[in-house]
C-alpha cells in the first residue's frame, strides 16, 4: 500500500485525491483549484501540483492510446 503525499496543506489535498480528480476529468489548474481547493490559498503547492497534474494526465492519456513508440514509428513510415 502507498502511502499518500500531502500536496497541498492549506486544504488536506493529497497525490491520490489529484488522481482521482484527473480520472474524474480535471485537466487544468482550473478544474484543480475548483473541484479540491488546490493553490486556492497561500499557493506553496501549485508547482508541485502542476507537475502532479501534468505527470497523472500524461499517464491517463498514455492508458488511453496505449500505442509503443515503435509502433507509431511504424504507421509513420506506412503513411
């Protein structure tokens, strides 16, 4: 079991309830701040809530088009 880093204090937000946000749709600072209150008070946490962000939407669209990188090297080529 992982144990979940806290990101963002002001608001007891963690590494999975930003997680959870991305696989509900969050896909912006925006969406962030909105649904979990993230950078919404003193903003410590709003770099290393972007990464977060950015790192958890790259891997839900990696899960979504699960296509290797030979793979689309190889499409290219046929194209």
């Amino acid at each position: 079991m992982r144990i979940a880093m806290y990101i963002c204090l002001c608001n007891a937000v963690t590494e999975t309830d930003i997680h959870q946000a991305v696989c509900e749709g969050a896909c912006s600072m925006r969406d962030l701040r909105q649904q979990l209150g993230v950078a919404s008070q003193c903003g410590r946490c709003a770099t290393c809530a972007k990464a977060i962000l950015d790192q958890e939407t790259q891997h839900a669209k990696a899960m979504q088009y699960p296509m290797h990188q030979h793979s689309r090297s190889t499409l290219k080529r046929a194209v």
